[in-house]
C-alpha cells in the first residue's frame, strides 16, 4: 500500500527535519516546503494526501495559505502553532483547518491526529500497531533506545555510550514523558548505586546524559530544568522561540 504523501509548511529547518523523520518512522512520505510559494511549486491539485501548516510563517501567514488551499481544494490540513492564543485556534478552524495543534507536542498525538483526519478524507495507510510505539524501541530527537538491549544509538546504528546509572536515568525519564520529577525522586532511582553520595550527584549525572543524548547541551530540548520543580524530559516538537 502506497505511503500517503504529507506536506509540511514550516520556516524553520529543525522543525521540517524533525516532523519529516517523524512522519517517515509513521509510514508517511513527507514534503517539507518553507513557504506558500513552495506549496504552489507543487501545482493544483497538489500531489498530497494531507497538509501541515504552522501558523506563523515568516513573513506572511499559514492562515491564509490554509484559506486559499481551502478554497480551491478538498485537501487535509492540520494547523501547528507555538502561540497560545484561543482566538488562533478558532480562526485556524474556521478558515476550514481539519485539526490543530499547539506546539510544543507529543508526537504520538501528531500522529494519531493525522491519521484520523486521513480516515474521515478516506486516505488508508498500511495497518499500523494499536500501541502509539512499539514498547522495546522508543525514539525521541535523532536517537533510538532498545529497551531488550539497553542502548541507546542515532538512527543510523551508531550506539551512543552510556553507564548504568545514565542509562537507568533515561529510561526512568522515558517511562514517564512530559511529567516533572523532583530530584529526590531520580535519586532514590538509582540511590542503590550512589547510596555514599549527596543529592548532587543528580546533577552531575543530567549534566552527562545531556552531553551524550542532546545536539546542544547547554540548551537541550528534551532533558529540562525545571527551576525549584526538577526535570522534565520533553518528547514534543519543540516552539519557535522568539
């Protein structure tokens, strides 16, 4: 069965590289595009079965792309956006958006809602596993962890070195996406190991596993701060930060 072909319209290049793998991994075959100009490169109709399109392009707005698309076309379209404004998600549906999401979010949810929106346009897929992920394997980011084998490696099979306790640390964080855990929580984790140390251990250990999972340590994406809370591993796209 034929991959069906999904448009993403988004100016920043780390969101397109990460929404393309995304899609790629679901069985989709992805379009990346910056702008509107790009979606027109494409012809009418476009060669697509649905369309993503972040709301505030540079320069000019998905809104009104989304609004010309519907105009012309009965194509699919799901909104993404970092602004939290009700009123967005309200134009975005009215203008004839089939679905939106506000960044940052969980890929799972992406997914799922691309794939019902297909269902009610009548686009088939090959059938997918009920579960959001196959348990054993997980991927955040560029990177894979095999839960049977305990590693953690890039999509292209190189295996990323962790220690025990790293890999304990992860795994911990994993199971529990999105969701702020105190530091005497992760501590009484892997206190077992590191019984003969202080708290800060925890620290000195998140500082080492961001080095080894994140592209930018000092800025990382999924494994946060939470100032006074904890940390938090994010598993969501991240939002345009202005």
């Amino acid at each position: 069965m034929n991959r069906p072909r999904v448009g993403i319209v988004d100016d920043e290049v780390g969101v397109r590289e990460a929404l393309a793998a995304l899609l790629s991994d679901n069985e989709f075959d992805p379009v990346p595009m910056t702008s509107s100009a790009d979606f027109d490169a494409l012809g009418t109709p476009p060669n697509l079965d649905l369309v993503l399109i972040d709301l505030k392009l540079r320069g000019e707005s998905g809104l009104s792309l989304a609004q010309k698309i519907r105009n012309t076309q009965d194509l699919p379209i799901v909104m993404l956006t970092g602004a939290g404004d009700e009123t967005d998600k309200i134009v975005g549906l009215e203008v004839g958006a089939d679905d939106y999401l506000l960044k940052p979010f969980n890929p799972r949810e992406l997914i799922a809602r691309i794939r019902a929106v297909l269902r009610r346009y009548n686009v088939t897929q090959a059938a997918q596993p009920d579960g959001p992920e196959n348990e054993d394997h997980v991927s955040f980011g560029h990177l894979v962890v095999d839960r049977i084998q305990r590693t953690v490696s890039t999509k292209d099979g190189t295996e990323i070195a962790l220690t025990n306790a790293e890999y304990r640390l992860l795994d911990y964080f994993l199971q529990r996406p999105n969701k702020i855990i105190p530091r005497v929580e992760l501590l009484a984790e892997i206190g077992s190991d590191l019984t003969r140390y202080m708290d800060r251990t925890i620290d000195v250990l998140i500082l080492r596993l961001r080095r080894k999972i994140e592209e930018n340590p000092s800025k990382p994406i999924h494994l946060q701060t939470r100032r006074g809370q904890g940390y938090i591993f994010v598993t969501g796209i991240p939002s345009r930060t202005t």
